[in-house]
C-alpha cells in the first residue's frame, strides 16, 4: 500500500482521528499527559507506560552527546511530552507536529510557559504522510497505533527519507497475547473506543527500515497495565 494508497482509502478513519484528538480525546490525553490527578487507574498506567518509553528515548540521546548540533522531528508530537524534553536538553531545533491542531496549540502553549527557548521551535499541523524536510533525528512515539501494518511500513519508510542518521520509532507490537486482548475490546478498555488500534508486526517495521538504508541499533519494550510499547532505535 503506497501513500497515496492509504490517503484515498483511509479519509473517513483519518477524519475520525482527526475530530476525536481535537475534541474528547485531546481533553482526555492532555489530561494523562499532565500531572493531573482526575485520571483512572487505566489512565494512570498509560502515563506511567509512556513516561518509560520518553525517559529511553532522552537517555538514548543524551547517550550520543553534541545534542546541541542535532535537528530533531517530533512526529505525532501530542501535547510536547518529548519535544519539550528535547529543547531543555539544548536540541539545535525542534519540529513539533500533530495531526491535532489541539495538541499542537498545547505543546506551544507549555514550551512558552515553561520558559524554554521557543525560537528553537516550530510548530505544525500535519499527519504523518505530509511531513517535509530534513532532520538529524526523526522520532516518532506511539503514533502508528493509527495506522495498519501496510501503511505503518509506508510510514517508516517515509521518515527515513526525512532524516540524516536516525529514527526512533515505537508501536503495540503484535503478539498472541495482545491480540486476544484486542479481539475482545479489552487493549485500551474504556467507555470511547472512537479510534482503532493496530498491532504490528515487528520483522514488517524492521524490513521497512532497513530497505530504506537503515539498521535496528536498539530496542527495548515497555509495558505497563494497558500500555504495550516496542521501542526500536534505526541508525545508518
């Protein structure tokens, strides 16, 4: 399935996406990514999930030092979880995107009040298949859930085209276990299921990569209760 493809097939599943991550859901994911107490045991453990899966990413570049010479890509940047990290760290520049004109009008909202030096941001509405330009590091967390297996391949190898040396990306990695627990609406339990959720098959996004030039440095997978993440490090 090409890019082209997916945008012709898939609108209507975008559009849902789209209108749900600029309404209920971007009240309820703000909510979990903040230190707001009216959150459930569920989404309690979604944030601590996610929290792992953003500390490995910080630790893994902080690793490779010279940060302030690194240009970064947060795709699906969601409220600046990461991209806001990224700036304390001295990053050269960051480019926060979302499909969700909420989360991005959010994840500036708390670069500028958290005092971080804005002018090393920008800011964009956009999905994935839109992203342009060139990056030293493209990351790209718990964004493909959106996105089945052939299109989730598209996507990495569309943001290997975007980026010099590396690409973090990371998803709810199929397994037999997790599949039972999406057959029986039981994966992301909760009273609004607006969106689907995809599993992917691992060997499909490691194969995609590589065809693109790049190869697995690292992996770690994160899991708390309701929260499964395979974290992948690809370098050149």
């Amino acid at each position: 399935m090409q890019i082209k493809d997916f945008q012709q097939s898939d609108q209507s599943e975008k559009a849902e996406v789209t209108s749900y991550f600029n309404g209920i859901g971007f009240e309820r994911w703000n909510r979990i990514y903040s230190n707001s107490d009216e959150v459930n045991k569920v989404q309690r453990n979604i944030r601590i999930g996610h929290q792992k899966t953003v500390d490995d990413v910080l630790s893994w570049i902080k690793e490779t030092g010279d940060i302030d010479e690194m240009s970064f890509c947060d795709a699906g940047c969601g409220v600046g979880s990461l991209s806001l990290p990224l700036v304390s760290l001295g990053a050269r520049s960051v480019a926060a995107s979302d499909i969700s004109g909420a989360m991005v009008a959010e994840t500036e909202r708390r670069a500028k009040t958290s005092g971080l030096d804005i002018q090393k941001m920008t800011f964009k509405i956009s999905d994935l298949e839109s992203l342009e330009g060139s990056f030293h590091t493209v990351i790209c967390l718990d964004v493909f859930i959106h996105y089945p297996q052939k299109a989730a391949e598209e996507m990495v190898r569309h943001l290997c085209s975007l980026t010099q040396n590396r690409l973090i990306v990371s998803f709810a990695p199929y397994t037999p276990f997790l599949a039972v627990l999406k057959a029986i609406g039981q994966f992301f339990p909760g009273p609004s299921k607006t969106t689907r959720a995809y599993i992917l098959k691992e060997v499909g996004i490691v194969n995609a990569a590589m065809k693109s030039g790049f190869k697995v440095k690292r992996r770690k997978l994160n899991k708390a209760p309701f929260y499964f993440s395979q974290l992948i490090e690809f370098e050149k």
